[in-house]
C-alpha cells in the first residue's frame, strides 16, 4: 500500500526537501494519466534543478545583481504556483526516463551539499531564470520552493491514482 503524500498550499523550503525524500521510496512509480514521467523521474528532475540554481548562484557577481520587472515572475511568485504544461524545463534538468535508485540517491545528496553553501550566499547572488530573470538569493528560494512543490502534487496526484 503506498503511503499518501499531502502537499499543503504553500510550505517552507526544508519541508519540502523532507516530502521530497520521503516520496523516493516510490521512486519508480507511475501513471500515466497524471504524468509520462516516474515518480523518481520529478525527484530527479527537482535535485539537478536546485543543485544548478545553487551552482549558479555560487558563480554570480552579486553587484551586478539588478532587479527587474517581469510578469512571468510576478505570476508564479504571486500565486505560488506554476501551472502544468506550460513550459517545458531545458535538456540539462531533464534526466533520462530510465534513472535508477542510485543516481536518483546521488543527486539528493549533491543537492543537499550543495544547500550547505546557502547560508554564505551573498542576499544578491542570484541565477538567472529562462523566464523570470535573476532572481536573488530571498527569490530563488521561493522559486525553488514553488518548484518543488509543483512536483510535490503532481507526486501526491500519481501516489494517491
């Protein structure tokens, strides 16, 4: 019997990271009226994705850190959501259909030394997004929250079909 995730409204970042590792026992399941994509397939997805938003971040010149209008990131950031099937993420954060236990595990843990760097992150290191811009450290953690659980649910969804 597999256990019921439940992704509340909105969460913190660590909480998150929890439901994340509590979903990798279920690493290869699927349904596919709710996703193409396994169960380990989002974890795997979630980890590159905030491993590179980190990476990124760690490589930033916080001075030339400048905030800018942008739609697309009031929308996402305002409703704490991202819609589904509306964008499509770019190659490198797209891992293949086939991941298994261990590289799924190896990137939790990469993504996990790599959040250790967090707390001496400047406030205005930053990564750019594809569709929002830069986004600095306090946006990118939101971001990066959003993201997970815009996963979360479609993981929720999957476990409770």
């Amino acid at each position: 019997m597999m256990q019921p995730l439940h992704v509340p409204y909105f969460m913190n970042f660590h909480d998150s990271l929890d439901q994340i590792k509590s979903a990798l026992q279920h690493f290869d399941t699927i349904n596919q009226k709710i996703s193409t994509k396994t169960i380990g397939w989002h974890i795997h997805h979630l980890c590159l994705t905030n491993s590179i938003v980190i990476k990124s971040m760690l490589k930033s010149d916080p001075a030339k850190f400048e905030l800018v209008d942008n739609p697309v990131r009031e929308n996402v950031m305002g409703r704490k959501t991202i819609m589904r099937g509306r964008v499509q993420a770019p190659d490198p954060l797209n891992p293949p259909d086939d991941g298994d236990r261990v590289i799924i595990a190896e990137a939790f843990a990469t993504m996990n030394e790599l959040l250790e760097t967090w707390e001496h992150l400047d406030d205005n290191s930053y990564f750019t997004h594809p569709h929002m811009g830069k986004l600095n450290k306090e946006l990118a953690l939101k971001f990066m929250t959003i993201h997970n659980m815009h996963h979360l649910k479609i993981i929720e969804e999957i476990l409770a079909a």
